[in-house]
C-alpha cells in the first residue's frame, strides 16, 4: 500500500520537485513564524500592519505563505517590532528511518545523498537497505 510519505521519498529523488518542495516549505515555515512572532506580541494583524506601516491584506498574505517577501523584507519588519530571524537547516527526509526488522538506525547527511537506498515501508516508515516489496 502507498502511502503519502511513500510517495514523497519517491517524488524527491526528482531534483526539480526537490526544488520546488523546499521552496514551498521555506515559505510555509515563514509564514508560521511570522504568524507566531505576531502573536507573541499579543498583535492583530491591523496592529502588526500599522506598526509595520505595512496593509493588512499583505500581512494575511505573508501568514498564508502566499507573499514572497526578500529576506532583508524579512529582516526589517522582525526588527520593526523587536526580533531577529534565527535559521538553521536540516535533513529534507527525517533523520531517523524506521524498519520492524532493523529498528531506529541514524542517518547521516551522506547517506542521504544516496536516496536510492530509501524506500518507504506500507506503515510510512522510512527503510534503509534493500528494497522492499510494497504491496500496492
């Protein structure tokens, strides 16, 4: 049986989708903070706009991920209301992988590398080795 992470370990071992899949998760991670820096601040969206000097459809676009602001936009609204951006990167796929036969096995960035080597198991989990047979 596929499942949907199936399906993503299969569809990210396309370079181009790869691209287009990290491009949409920056801007929904964005968004998020975005949205929680807001209310960490006990703001409206009116009220963020106003001390941004910014319209309030634009803030609910930039929340919604569907604004595609420069960082140094990024960068000045965050500062405009007290805060800096805090980055870091990490695996595409998660760092563990899963198998009822192997148990928890870390993987290392180089491994990663080689996707080729995963397959995603009926239960979603993530198999390291050989292929596995999937019943559709």
């Amino acid at each position: 049986m596929r499942t949907p992470t199936h399906d993503l370990v299969y569809r990210l071992k396309n370079s181009e989708y790869a691209k287009l899949y990290g491009s949409e998760q920056v801007k929904a991670d964005l968004a998020i903070t975005l949205s929680k820096a807001r209310h960490s601040l006990n703001m409206t969206q009116k009220q963020f706009a106003d001390k941004l000097k910014l319209s309030q459809p634009y803030i609910a676009k930039l929340e919604s991920g569907d604004a595609n602001p420069t960082i140094g936009a990024i960068g000045a609204m965050l500062a405009a209301v007290g805060l800096s951006l805090v980055t870091h990167t990490k695996l595409l796929l998660p760092s563990f992988v899963a198998s009822a036969s192997i148990g928890l096995h870390p993987i290392s960035p180089a491994d990663v590398l080689s996707l080729d080597k995963y397959s995603a198991g009926a239960s979603g989990d993530f198999i390291y080795g050989e292929a596995k047979t999937i019943n559709a």
